[in-house]
C-alpha cells in the first residue's frame, strides 16, 4: 500500500501536494506518519529533490522539532534566505539565541527580512544589546527595521530612547505612529500621546483603538469615550476589539446609553459571538448593575469558554447576588467547562459574601483536585473565606499553602488575626512579611493598629504609629487616627486620645470620634463622652449611632431623664436607631433574629432551649448585669429583656439545628453586650461545644467557660 501511494506521488506534482499535506501535518493521521516516515527514508538519499526536503523542513519546524530542522537544511544545497529566516525565527522563538545569532552569522545572503526578523528574535529573548548592535549594522534599514528597534525600547521601558528613534525615522506608516502612541499611553504620557496622534497623517483602527483604551487606562475614561464618537464620525470601520475597550471604558463610568449604542454596533458588524466581546458585554452589564441583560447576552449561545463563564459568576458576585454567582459555577462545573483561578476567586468570594463557609469548603475541595489551592489568587480568597466565616486557623493553612505571597496576601491574613484578636500573631506575620522583603501598606498598618487595639497593646501601637509617620511610602490617614483613638479608649486613655483629635492632621471624620466615644462608654466617662457626642452631631446631625451611644451611658449612670431626653430629640429630628440582629448560616441559608424574635419558624424549640439554658445558668451562679437592660423597668423584665437578645436566640437556634460538637458560628451587627458576653461564656461550657460571635469589631471564639478576647473588648 505503502509503495503505490509512493509510486502515486511521483506522479504528481510533488510541491503542490507536500504543501497541502504540510498544512495537516501537525493533526497527521498515521498516513500521513507513514508518509513522513518514506521522506524521511528518500530524504537521506543524496538524490533527494528539493521539495521533499523543503516539506520535511516544514513539518519539522511546525512541530518544533529544530535540531530535526536544521538537519534537513543543512541538506539542502542552496537554501535560500527565506529558509534560513524560517530557521532562525524556530530558534529565537524556542530561546535558543545563540543557534539563532550563529546561523545568522553563516548566511550567504541577508536581506532585510532576515536582518529584521534577527532584531526581533533578540528583543524576545530579552537581548536588547545585541538587538541594538544589529541595528547599528544594517546595511539598509526599512520602516519595519526602525519600528522594530522602537518597539524593543519600549519593551524594557526605556521610552527616551524610543522616543529619539521615532523622531529619527526617515520614514514613518502608521504602524510605527501606533507603536510610539501606544509607548505613551502605556507610560502615563497621555497629552503627548494626544498631540501625537493629532499630527498623524493617517490612521487606522489600531490607531483609534489604542488611544480609546490606553486613555480609558490613564482615567480619562471620559476623553475616550469622546474619541470613541470622534472614530465613528470618520468612518472608519470598527474591530471587535475597539468595541470590547469601549464597553469596558463605559463600564468604568457606568455610561449605559452609550454602552448599549455600542451594544448594537456589535449585532450590526456580526461580533455577538466573538468571546472577547461577549465577556466584555457581560462585564459592562454587570457593572452598570443591569444582570439581567447580562444574563441574556450569556444565554445567546452554549458557551464553553471558561472566561465568559468566569465573568458572569463575577457580575453576580459584584451585584451582591452571591447565591445566582454559585448556581452559575455549580452550573459551570455540570457543563464540564473547567474552572481557572478567575472562577475560583469569585465563587469564593461568593461564598465569603454568604458566609457560607460549607459552600466554600466544598469549592475549596474541588480547587485542591485541580491544584489551584496555593495559587495565589485563589489562597487570597481562601483566606479572606475562612476569616469572614470565623476559621482563623483554616485561614492560617490556607495563607501557608500560598506559592508566592503579595501584600494582598499578607494584609489579608494579618487583617484576619487582628479582627479575631490575635495580636501576637499579627505582630509575627508582620515580622515574616519584612523578612521576605515585601513592603507594608497602610492596609498592613491599619490591621497592625486595629491587632493592637483588640490586645491591648499600647506601646506596640505607639510605635507602629510613631514608624508610620515616618515611613516614606505611608501617610497616616483616618483609619490609622480611628485605630489608634480605639487603641487609647480602651486602655482608659480618654484624654490623650481626644488631644490625638484635635491635632490630626487630617479634618477629623465622625468615625473617630465615635471611637472614642465608645471608649468611653466603656469607662463610663460621661464629661468626654458628651463632647464627643457634640462633635459628632455637629458633622452628622442624624447620626443614630451617637444617640444610642450617649443614651446607653446615660442608662448605665442611672440617667434615666437624659435618656428620655435623648429619645425626644431623636423622634424630633427623625432618627431611627439600628435594630440588633444576629444571625447564623446553615446550608447557604441565613437564619436571622432580633431581639424577642417569634418568627421563625422554629420558635417554639428555641424558647425551650433558652428556658433550659436560662436555668443551667442559674445553677452554675450567673447572675443577669441588668446595666445592659437599658430600660427603667422593673428587675423581673430587665432580666427578661437581657435573656431574649437577639445572639441567644440565634445561639439557641445553632444547638437545635445543628449536630451535637459542632462549633455555632453566630454573627451580629452591633457590639454584644457585657451581659450575653458572660452568659456566652458559661453557656459554652455547658453545651460543651465552641460558640464563636461576631460582633462589629472583632471575633469572640468561647471555650470552656473562657473567651478569646480575654474580657478586653
């Protein structure tokens, strides 16, 4: 068989055939092997023809098989210059610059396609040198030539000497216009990227693309959206990927008319099953807070591109609609499309938005199956999961298990330490993080600050505050002044940190002095208190936070007629105080309560189950605070009041639906009060089983009879 399809390309003519077959080769069927196999058996023969020669010289070269390559040429009498520019473009593509230089070297003849294409080998390998000394040496330079050595300065950032070298070129196409335009803009040299394409002679798509994105890139989004109808009004015929920038410039300022004019441009040219444009379409959707049209966009074809599959999962996500983001990556999984680290980070941060912790530990089990876990974006994500959902050990494994740490990896976990009260952790991952010689942040310093306050750590404080006004890359801004507020008000500083106020060097914000006053609600200092009160109200008059602040201290000094009054001025003025809520997430659902909750519909079990730990507590001692009633009633309601806050009844909810052992993770948008945070611990003890809260300022983790902040917070 072999030798008839042998015998039946002699016949034929043999360099049309081999160039049609050279096409196939690299999807070669085991004829076409076999076939191979025969010209390479002929090709050995010193009566070999060129075309068979020149085919195996291609088949090699298109399956990178160089050494197999060069063999051939060598074996072919008199190559040419357009071989040897093949040859040597193999080996500067495969970094094999030497081989590449050599042959170069050997050439009989250059022309300027070699010379050129020799430059442009040594540019992506990196070799800039022998790149420039090329150019230097080229007996006739054309427009590609300089153009070529532009583009090279451009690459190793050294936009200077491109520049001179433009300004050089005795003749300039629009190719190299783009490319010094393009230099600009990548370099945040926008105005003379402006005035430069305003003295082109000509210009074509690339030329109004590249502005319209690299000004996008810069911030002006709004200049090139005006280029964008500058381009549409001179006719020139739009690509699909100038509308995939002008849909992610108008994402970037939400500008949906025009988003959507441009939407119908991309039906009209044909590009709404291009997957660039259709990630971008969904992406400018998503942003401009329109899921819906996102979602049809998507469901326009059966996608099986991971990125498009990607951005709808983060268009959710974005949106706050963290249960449809899950559905789409389940949904994505089920359609065998196969999830990269993009889908990862947002399903995670799905479930981080959820507080689902059972739906993150699921995606993080799929993750470790397709070794995704220490990469870096998807461990970042872990560790924020496992933080939010008040695992701080699974989020130390997890920032462990990273390959390559960034600041955003070691801000998130020492964050992480400082919101569930691990000072001296923090302060140890803050030493690491110098020893790898990566630069802190204010974000660095705002959690070391924030891991100060929840220890109580004030010399630690006073020097990272100190370090920070002198750190050349850090200005102290107002979460550094609110942290170190807290940091004084907690250690009884009322005083000192009020002085701190009134010298920052920033306005102060309403956040700082709530810090203090907080602070002194703690220490029950009423004089600091109501000047703080004062200031507060003077910048956000209907600031409920500080009325309930300042009323609750009132309460607490048996005030009782400046609560009342209190309570007047906050009806007048129309504020409305926060209702506390606690809640707790099984199986993606969130099981809210506030206080004296009937509606849910497990009620009836979880009244009996705070009537059996009401009476445990009075076993083991527990006497109710009634300073935390808050309310001039009688002994019996106050106690009554006390014991149906909302995170008991969302505590009671956690040991009736949830498997005995198990750890209750319960979370609540106001500080706990003095008295469930004792009633907390012994109830703990009790059940035997870990109780973590979360309040807003920190993690509490109860053990035993015992908590993890140590009674300081």
């Amino acid at each position: 068989m072999l030798k008839s399809r042998a015998l039946f390309f002699r016949k034929t003519n043999q360099s049309s055939i081999l160039f049609g077959l050279s096409i196939y080769l690299p999807f070669s069927s085991s004829f076409v092997e076999r076939f191979s196999q025969y010209l390479t058996t002929i090709s050995s023969n010193a009566n070999s023809s060129y075309p068979n020669c020149k085919f195996l010289f291609f088949h090699h070269l298109n399956n990178q098989r160089l050494d197999e390559a060069r063999e051939v040429l060598n074996k072919i009498p008199f190559p040419g210059v357009h071989l040897y520019t093949m040859m040597i473009d193999g080996y500067a593509q495969n970094n094999r610059l030497d081989e590449a230089i050599q042959l170069f070297e050997k050439m009989p003849v250059r022309d300027t396609v070699s010379w050129n294409s020799m430059i442009k080998g040594c540019l992506n390998c990196g070799d800039l040198i022998t790149a420039r000394k090329l150019f230097d040496e080229m007996p006739g330079r054309n427009v590609v030539s300089w153009t070529t050595i532009v583009n090279g300065y451009l690459q190793f950032e050294e936009i200077e000497v491109a520049e001179r070298l433009f300004f050089e070129m005795p003749v300039k196409d629009v190719a190299a216009w783009n490319s010094m335009i393009y230099g600009y803009l990548k370099f945040g040299r926008v105005d003379d990227a402006v005035n430069l394409f305003g003295k082109m002679p000509s210009r074509n798509v690339i030329s109004w693309t590249s502005m319209i994105d690299g000004l996008d890139y810069n911030g002006r989004t709004d200049e090139a959206l005006i280029f964008y109808k500058k381009m549409a009004a001179s006719g020139v015929q739009q690509s699909s990927n100038t509308l995939s920038c002008v849909l992610k410039a108008c994402a970037n300022v939400m500008a949906l008319h025009l988003g959507v004019q441009s939407h119908g441009q991309i039906v009209k040219f044909g590009f709404c099953f291009d997957e660039f444009v259709c990630t971008s379409l969904l992406t400018f959707y998503a942003k401009c807070k329109q899921m819906e049209n996102a979602s049809k966009v998507f469901n326009e074809k059966l996608h099986d591109n991971v990125v498009i599959w990607t951005a709808l999962v983060t268009g959710y996500g974005l949106n706050h609609k963290h249960r449809s983001a899950l559905m789409v990556f389940r949904d994505m999984i089920q359609m065998a499309v196969l999830p990269n680290q993009s889908s990862f980070t947002s399903a995670l941060n799905s479930c981080s938005g959820l507080e689902a912790l059972d739906k993150g530990k699921a995606i993080h089990a799929v993750a470790v199956k397709l070794g995704l876990n220490s990469d870096i974006f998807v461990g970042n994500s872990l560790v924020v999961l496992y933080t939010v959902c008040g695992n701080i050990n699974d989020a130390v494994a997890a920032f462990n298990n990273i390959g390559v740490k960034n600041d955003v990896s070691w801000n998130s976990i020492i964050v992480g330490s400082a919101q569930h009260g691990q000072g001296m952790l923090a302060l140890t991952l803050f030493t690491q993080m110098i020893r790898h010689e990566v630069d802190p942040d204010e974000i660095t310093f705002t959690g070391l600050l924030s891991a100060c306050s929840h220890s109580g750590m004030l010399q630690k404080a006073r020097c990272f505050f100190e370090y920070i006004s002198r750190y050349k890359s850090t200005v102290i801004k107002l979460p550094h002044y609110v942290c170190m507020v807290d940091v004084l008000g907690r250690c009884g500083k009322l005083e000192e940190a009020e002085e701190l106020i009134y010298n920052m060097q920033v306005k102060p914000n309403s956040i700082v002095w709530l810090a203090l006053l907080s602070a002194c609600r703690m220490h029950s200092n009423l004089g600091v208190a109501e000047r703080a009160a004062r200031s507060i109200l003077d910048l956000e008059p209907n600031c409920s936070a500080a009325y309930v602040l300042l009323s609750n201290i009132y309460a607490s000094a048996g005030k009782w007629s400046d609560v009342s009054r209190m309570r007047v001025r906050m009806k007048q003025r129309g504020v409305v105080k926060q209702p506390g809520c606690s809640w707790v997430t099984l199986r993606g659902i969130r099981h809210e309560f506030v206080c004296a909750d009937r509606s849910h519909p497990l009620t009836e079990k979880i009244y009996e189950k705070l009537d059996w730990l009401g009476g445990k507590l009075k076993e083991v001692g527990h006497v109710p605070d009634e300073r935390f009633a808050l309310h001039d009633v009688e002994e019996e309601q106050k106690q009554e009041m006390l014991s149906y806050h909302s995170e008991r009844l969302a505590i009671a909810f956690g040991l009736v639906a949830t498997a005995e052992g198990g750890a209750i993770t319960v979370m609540k948008n106001l500080r706990v009060c003095g008295d469930c945070h004792g009633a907390i611990k012994l109830i703990a003890k009790i059940v035997g089983r870990e109780i973590i809260v979360r309040d807003s300022t920190r993690f509490h983790h109860f053990r035993n009879g015992m908590c993890s902040c140590g009674d300081y917070w």
